[in-house]
C-alpha cells in the first residue's frame, strides 16, 4: 500500500484522494447556499426593518 508524505505527516491512500476532494467540494457548496440562504434573511429583516421605521416615522410626523 503506497502513501505518501505532505505537511509532515503520511497520508492516507492515493486512491481516496478524489473521494476526498469531491467530498469538500460538495461541502463547499453546502456551506456557500447557507451563507446565501442567510444573507437573504438578513437582508429581508433590514428591509423589514427600514418599512416599519418609515411607518412609525409617517405615523409621528402627522
């Protein structure tokens, strides 16, 4: 069984290497559609945020 050396230590098979890399890139794509999923959130209770300010400030100026 060959394994070869990086960073100071063995690493696992050559051979789980691709394995490897498409794992991280699937969980690089999780974490990005998360990162979106709440910066949608986050930008949709600003939003809601500014509307209701604008009300009340509309309602206190009459």
């Amino acid at each position: 069984m060959s394994k070869f050396f990086h960073g100071g230590h063995y690493d696992d098979e050559l051979d789980t290497v691709p394995s490897r890399l498409g794992e991280l890139t699937l969980r690089s794509r999780l974490e990005q559609q998360e990162q979106y999923r709440n910066g949608w959130r986050r930008n949709l209770t600003i939003a809601a945020l500014v509307v209701i300010a604008c009300v009340i400030a509309a309602l206190v100026l009459r």
